[in-house]
C-alpha cells in the first residue's frame, strides 16, 4: 500500500516497512522501582558524554528551494525533498471495511469509565468513523502546508515547515507527543506564521518547523532500537541547521516536552529557549513521596496539593497505556489489526482528554471536533504507526534511569510554561520557578486539558507570543 509519496512520485520507503527493574542497588522500596523508575519515570534522561550534536553540513539545502526529490530508501545526504501525503482509495475502503466488521465486546459493568472507555463513547466513534468522515479534507489540509523528507542519522524525518512572510520572524521547532501527532499542530501554524491577521503584530511572527517523530506519521520507522529522546533532540538540532536557522526556539508538551529539555539541556548554539505545556517540575521530595506512597507534605499550597491530587491519580489509574508500551510494545499487534480498538487505546490516555473527547461524541465541542479526533487516529491507522510510535517507550526505558518523566532536569536556558488546568498536573508557578532558574513566563490556564495546541490553539498562541518577545 502508497502511504506517503515524495512530490516527484519517486519511490518511498512504506512506513509499513517502518525498562528493566531498578539495578540491584537501588534501595527506595518496591514501589519506586515499579512505578518511580518504570512506567512513571519513564527512564529521563541521563546525557551521555558522548551524546554529541553533529555539525550541519555547508550544503545543507533550504527547505526554501529544496533539492530534487529521491528515493527515500537511498536518501544518506543531506538533501530535503518535498513530500505530499496519498493514500489509495483502497485503503480507505478496507479501514471502513474494518470498522463496520468490528466484534463489539459486552457493554462495561460500572457506569462510569473506571474500567476504561466506555462502549457507548467508542460505538458513537466507530458510526461517524465509518460513515460520515472523510480522511480526504485531512489529507488536503496536509497538502496545503510545505512538507518535506529529510534524512538525518540514518533516519528519514518527515516535517512541515512554514515560513512567515514577515521580516525577522523567529524559527521555532515544535514537537508532538503520544497519542498526537503533527495533526495537534496544525491550528496553530497560522496564527504563529501569519500573526497580523490572527490580532497580533508582525513582530510576533515566527517561522515553524514542525517535525513527526521517528517511527510516527510519515516519518520513517527505526529498524534497530535506539531512537530514544537523547537521539532525537540531537536530530532536531540537525534539522534546524540544516534549514539554515542559526537562532530558534523549541516548544512542546509530552514526548516534546522532554525533547525540547533535552535540547535546553544540551544548549547547542543558537538555540535562545524553550516553551513547554507538560512541564517536568516536580520537587524531589514530592517525587519521593509519591513512589512511596507516603501523605501529601503538610506545607503544601493550595496549588501543590492540587497538582499532587494530579499526580497521584495518575501513577495509580492512569499508566495503563506507558507500562505496556514501555515493556512489549511489539505485543499489541490488536491495534494494527483493528482500527476500534486502536482509536480505543489512544483515547485512553489520561482520564480529562478521554472525558472530554467522550463529549465531543456526545455532540458537545469543546475546543476538539469528531474530525479532529478521528484525523490523528486515522493517521495512524493508514501510516500503521501503532507499534513503531509505541516503541519510543521501550526504546528510553533501555536508558540508565536517571528520574522521573515530570522530575526537574536542571534546564539553565530561557524556558516559558503554560499550565493548562486538566493536564496530567498542572505544574504550580512555585515549581516551576525552583525548577527553571530562568522562567520568563508562568501562564495559567483555567481550562485546557493535555492536547493544548489542538484544543486551545488560541491560548497556546498568545502564550508564544508573550514567552518568546523577550527572546528576539
């Protein structure tokens, strides 16, 4: 099956193509082995010595006037080849085909979603998905954006990047995380390229680079494990400098906020700050506390308490998801089989977005659509990304456990936050202000769940604005 071609038509690779227990001399209780440096640590992030940024190349092509196009599979340069997503019409029959032959399990025995997504959400799903929705409005969306194939260490990487026509605008590379994709993005690229006509001036504009995660949408899949968040953060610095950006900034939330502190962390040359929706600011005391299951401290404020609640939730009912994937990912072979049970699975991923997208199918919009929902899911699908997106965990569990996914990393460059109010946490502005020496913004939001540039593009934008003005 065509899942992607470069714009030429030349051949592409198919992407269909493409953490142990705690050493022994870790004392701090069975807890914090199976939670604190497993699903819950999610093993982030030591920076090996030799972990270092390749330089760019001096004929490194401008995404401007791209280079001609080439078979992926023999692309080992640094060119960059103008890309346009197709799928054939046959494989969007065989996924309604897929949809319409799905066997229904019995109706859940609780009458909430403590036993996960209830049934009546993913059958609402499963009607729209196979009768009323049109993956072609997505795939033109994508089309009307410049997108491109690179390769970088091996690896092609897919990415959007949109330049404003504004003089001096400031680049930016922003990161998707799990279960998104650059679909969460694509609200946001307007407003940030073109601010004049989304109410802000043209010094608010910036050039946007848009990257899919190796293993994700229609960048290739890695075919030997290594490609761990250490590994990308060096890639990303790669393509920046392969685009020519010798200043930029880095945003993200999820995987992309811990790829954008790893960059911060490395603090290659030109890179000025980093902006982050999930940010990693918990005290390790709390940390601590939480693995061991031990009470709240009783000095905490009205806002910690609220963000331990978060905390505490989640590493008790919500890491379903990151301690299958960060263990057998390869197992879950049901969700490239079936694209119920896939939509199912990516819903699961924290209880406020799953409880809000329930909604959206309820026929209550809030800041997402059916379509939107199911364009991020039918990426999947037709990119067969299941498994290779899944093993980003399994690949950074292999690291040597250096702290939690939300510990504080020691960023000392510029970094911005935005706390959304039903995001995993949402991380007090005293944290983030132990966390990040030099935090130039804190902006609390009092709704917004994990998604925040798909679900609150418009908040997500004046944050940008306002965290990177200082930076130009």
């Amino acid at each position: 099956m065509t899942r992607l071609e470069d714009s030429s038509r030349a051949d592409t690779p198919d992407a269909s193509n493409g953490r142990e227990d705690l050493p022994s001399n870790d004392r701090r209780g069975p807890r914090a082995a199976s939670a604190a440096a497993g699903a819950l640590a999610l093993a982030l992030l030591p920076l090996p010595a030799d972990a270092q940024v390749a330089p760019a190349s001096e004929t490194d092509a401008s995404a401007t006037s791209p280079a001609p196009a080439k078979p992926s599979g023999a692309a080992t340069d640094n060119a960059i080849r103008p890309f346009r997503a197709h799928f054939p019409d046959e494989a969007l029959v065989d996924l309604k085909r897929r949809i319409a032959a799905t066997r229904w399990p019995e109706k859940e025995t609780v009458t909430d979603a403590t036993q996960g997504v209830q049934l009546a959400t993913v059958q609402k799903l499963a009607r729209y998905w196979g009768t009323d929705y049109d993956w072609r409005k997505c795939e033109a969306k994508l089309n009307a954006l410049p997108q491109f194939l690179t390769n970088i260490d091996g690896l092609d990487i897919h990415f959007i990047h949109v330049r404003s026509k504004h003089p001096n605008a400031l680049p930016m590379i922003i990161t998707h995380g799990w279960p998104g994709s650059i679909i969460e993005q694509l609200k946001i690229i307007e407003p940030l390229t073109n601010p004049t006509a989304h109410g802000g001036r043209a010094s608010d504009a910036f050039d946007v680079v848009i990257p899919s995660l190796p293993g994700y949408g229609f960048s290739a899949k890695p075919t030997a494990p290594g490609w761990n968040p250490i590994r990308i953060a060096n890639a990303w610095i790669t393509l920046m400098q392969r685009l020519g950006y010798t200043k930029f900034v880095a945003q993200g939330g999820d995987w992309g906020n811990a790829i954008s502190e790893i960059m911060a962390l490395k603090a290659p040359p030109g890179l000025l700050g980093i902006h982050t929706n999930m940010p990693a600011t918990v005290p390790p005391n709390i940390s601590k506390a939480l693995a061991f299951h031990e009470a709240p401290p009783a000095d905490l404020t009205a806002e910690e308490r609220n963000a331990w609640n978060q905390l505490d939730f989640f590493y008790n009912k919500g890491l379903g998801y990151a301690i299958e994937m960060n263990n057998r990912p390869q197992t879950l072979y049901g969700l490239v089989d079936s694209p119920v049970g896939l939509a199912a699975w990516m819903l699961d991923h924290d209880a406020r977005s799953e409880e809000m997208i329930a909604r959206v199918f309820e026929g209550k919009p809030e800041g997402l659509s059916r379509d939107d929902v199911l364009d991020n899911v039918t990426l999947y699908w037709l990119t067969n990304t299941a498994i290779s997106s899944a093993q980003l965990y399994w690949d950074t569990r292999q690291l040597p456990a250096k702290g939690g996914f939300f510990d504080v990393r020691g960023v000392q460059i510029p970094v911005a936050v935005s706390a959304f109010a039903e995001e995993i946490y949402t991380a007090p502005r005293s944290w983030a202000e132990k966390a990040y020496p030099k935090l130039i913004l804190y902006s609390k939001h009092d709704k917004g769940t994990h998604f925040a540039a798909w679900e609150q593009p418009d908040l997500l934008v004046s944050d940008l604005r306002a965290a990177f003005k200082s930076l130009r």
